[in-house]
C-alpha cells in the first residue's frame, strides 16, 4: 500500500506539533490519546501520526481508542489542520465539431465498420454446413 503524495513521511505536520507529539510519547503523557484523537477529527490520517512518533497506524489507532469524550487536547499549540488534498484528474470536456468534421468522422465511422464485417457466406456454404452438422448427430 503506497501513501499518497501528500501524506508521504507525515509531510504537512508541522515540526513544533511533532516534537510536541513525540514529548508526549516519551514521557508517557494522558494527554496524548486526546491529542490523536483530536488529529484524526482535524483530518490526520492514523499512519501521518504513527509515523510521527514511530509506531504502526494500528498502534496509533489504539491510541487515539483510549480518548475518552470529555478529554481535551491542551498541549499549548492548535492542531494543526491537514493540507487539502489534490483535485482529481478530470477528463477535458467535449470539444464542438464542425459540420465537415462531424461528417469527416461519420464517414471514417462507416468505413471502419463495413471493414470489421466479416462477408457474408454464400447459401452453398450454409447448406453444406447444416448437412455436416446433420450427419454427424
């Protein structure tokens, strides 16, 4: 599984909110479930947070599990708040044809089709074949 850009190596979490962060960690502080908590409710995905610390998302998500409801993430600094993700690709939109190259395509459209039918089989081969399939049933 392959991050995307803009959470590749928990980039966009601003080097004050990881030291804090990783403060917490060290020092075993209660705060810190509220402040992944916290985090995950601003945007944060598991695998940004663990990796800021150094542990698995599944780690970080157990974590964040222990925040109880009423916890408050006072840590001296706001959460910060992710950067917002990259647009989507879109297709461009439909470009307007003339009338001659509307009938141009139409024309190459036609001619394309009638040289992927296959011809069609003279009565002598239908009839030939049905009697082979006959006789050997």
């Amino acid at each position: 599984m392959s991050m995307s850009p803009y959470q590749d190596d928990g980039a966009g979490l601003p080097a004050e909110f990881v030291a804090k962060v990783v403060e917490l960690h060290r020092n075993f502080d209660p705060r810190l479930p509220a402040v992944f908590q916290a985090a995950r409710d601003a945007g944060w995905k598991l695998t940004v947070l663990g990796h800021a610390i150094g542990v698995t998302n599944s780690w970080a998500g157990q974590i964040a599990a222990k925040a109880e409801p009423g916890d408050v993430a006072d840590i001296g600094m706001p959460i910060p708040t992710p950067p917002a993700k990259p647009a989507p690709k879109r297709w461009p939109k439909a470009v307007a044809l003339t009338d001659t190259e509307a009938e141009t395509l139409r024309a190459l459209n036609q001619a394309w089709r009638v040289y992927l039918r296959p011809p069609l089989r003279d009565r002598e081969h239908w009839a030939a074949s049905n009697e082979l399939v006959r006789d050997s049933g």
